[in-house]
C-alpha cells in the first residue's frame, strides 16, 4: 500500500469532514471512507477526460467543483 499526503483548503477539509460523517453512517470506517472519496474524485476525473462534452452532466459538477 502507498500513503500520500497533501494540503487542502480549510474549506474543503469540512466538505470532506461532512462527507466522512456520511460514509461512516452506511458503515465506512474512517480511512475507508476517505479512501473511498479519493478513488472517487479519481472516477469523476476520468469519466470528465473521456467525455468532455460540455452539455454532459457529469462535465457541469465537474466544473462545479464536484
């Protein structure tokens, strides 16, 4: 396994810290669900590479910060 780290802003720290919350009510231990959530920008960025249609839904959250 590889551990990576990296700075993030105030802000979106406390969206992740809300997002945790969510992941640990379905039964996500912590690191799991970050985990989870970083796997999970990684899909939202390769589906936006391979489908940069700016009419495709998926292209709008991206760019709205999703």
């Amino acid at each position: 396994m590889i551990k990576i780290s990296f700075d993030i802003t105030e802000e979106s720290f406390e969206e992740i810290r809300e997002l945790i919350e969510n992941f640990k009510k379905d039964g996500f231990t912590e690191e799991d669900a970050y985990r989870a959530i970083f796997e999970m920008g990684i899909k939202v960025y390769q589906i936006e590479r391979d489908n940069p249609n700016e009419d495709d839904l998926r292209r709008r959250l991206f760019l709205h910060g999703v």
